[in-house]
C-alpha cells in the first residue's frame, strides 16, 4: 500500500505539488517532483520519515529545484528520465519508457509521455492504481507544449485514455479552477461539486480518478486528432 502525501510549493505562485509516497508494508519513501526543498523537510519531519529516492516527471525547475539539498540531506537518489540525464542535475538512475521502479514494495512502470517537454516520463503504479502526470495531464486540462508537438501530446494522451477507469491521478499542479467554468453535463456537475468541496476545504483537488478526468477533461474527450486540434 503506497501512502501519499501532497505537498503544496510555490503556493499562489505555480501552486506545485510534490508528492511524499511511502510504501508502508517495507517502509521506504520517495518524494516526487520535489519543487522546493523547505515544504518537503517538513513535511518529511512531521512523518518521521527519510526519504530514499527523489523521483522526477520531467527537467523544468519548478519539478526539480529541492532535489540537490534534498540528496545532500538524505542521501537520497535522483530517479528520472534517462533523455533528461543531462538536464537533471544529480542524476543518479536514468529510465526508460517500459522500465520499472520499485519504492519499497510498490512497483512503478515508466510511461514517456513526450509533449509538455521531450523526456517527460509519467510515474505509473498499476499495482497502487495510481499515476502522477507531472505537466502533461493537469484536472481539466493539460501542460502547454514547451518543447514536444501537438502530435506527440495526442500520442501521451491516447496511453494515459488506455489506463482503468478506477486509477487515480496526481498533476503536477494545483489548476483545477480554471477548467471549472467549462463543464457540462451530469458528470461535469459532480465532478465540479467535488472539486470545489475540497477546495473550499484548503484541499487538493486530487486524486480524481482516470474515469472522472475521461468524462470531463476536453482533452481527453476528443475522439480524433481533428477534435483535438481545434481545443488549440
Ligand atoms: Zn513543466
């Protein structure tokens, strides 16, 4: 059983969230996306926790910058894409899409997800039924193209549609708000209820799961490449 804790960095400035997974049957835990380092030792702290690994989605500054006084502190390994090798600073063990990662007991299957950026890599747990999108799937939306082409984004898109329905789902960020106005229908009416009740409730939005952001998200809604392109 994989324990996740989010932890809100750069709050109402990029509104990141880094995550603290803890396997509990062998006690080991990672951070992921570690954007700053403060949050994450304190949290770390409140846990009595020393984490093992320090896992990354992809290269931008605001998914890696705890990660050097995080190793320092901890001892902890960099785990990220091998086509970021060079822009991770630290790395200490590269993957590929198809690789698998073991946090203690709960394994972890590397999917590339190029889009967002080229070497962007999703963190996906089948065992756990969860899976951390970094920027490439927010709640109701998805990351801006900074390096990868709209056709790469479909591609990653078409992987994550192929998951179960009862995955759970963790973004990078805290963007929910924005995507709220654009719901329809009766699933749009309570996934929008609960957004908002966790919100109001200083709470993250997720863990939605893949089946609520697959009735929701127009992203994922498209049917065809065509469908997609006109959401640009
Ligand atoms: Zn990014």
């Amino acid at each position: 059983m994989l324990k996740v804790t989010p932890i809100l960095c750069r709050p109402r400035e990029m509104d990141n969230y880094a995550y603290l997974l803890t396997d509990e049957k062998e006690n080991v835990s990672a951070v992921l996306d570690a954007s700053e380092a403060l949050p994450v030792i304190a949290e770390c702290e409140k846990q009595n926790i020393n984490p093992k690994f320090l896992l990354v989605t992809h290269h931008h500054f605001d998914h890696v910058e705890g990660n050097i006084l995080l190793k320092q502190k901890y001892g902890a390994e960099i785990v990220g894409a091998k086509a970021d090798e060079n822009r991770i600073e630290g790395l200490d063990i590269g993957l590929e899409d198809g690789d698998s990662f073991f946090v203690g007991s709960a394994m972890a299957k590397i999917i590339a997800a190029d889009g967002h950026t080229l070497g962007h890599i999703l963190w996906y747990f089948p065992e756990e039924k969860m899976l951390f999108t970094g920027d490439t799937l927010f709640n109701l939306c998805i990351g801006g193209l900074f390096e990868g082409t709209q056709e790469q984004m479909w591609q990653t898109l078409q992987k994550i549609k192929q998951l179960p329905d009862d995955v759970l789902f963790y973004p990078g960020h805290e963007y929910t708000v924005y995507g709220l106005r654009n719901l329809q229908g009766e699933a749009g009416e309570k996934y929008k209820e609960k957004a908002i009740a966790r919100l109001q409730q200083g709470r993250p939005v997720a863990p939605m799961t893949l089946g609520e952001e697959k009735q929701c998200n127009h992203y994922l809604k498209a049917d065809t490449f065509d469908e997609f392109l006109r959401l640009f």
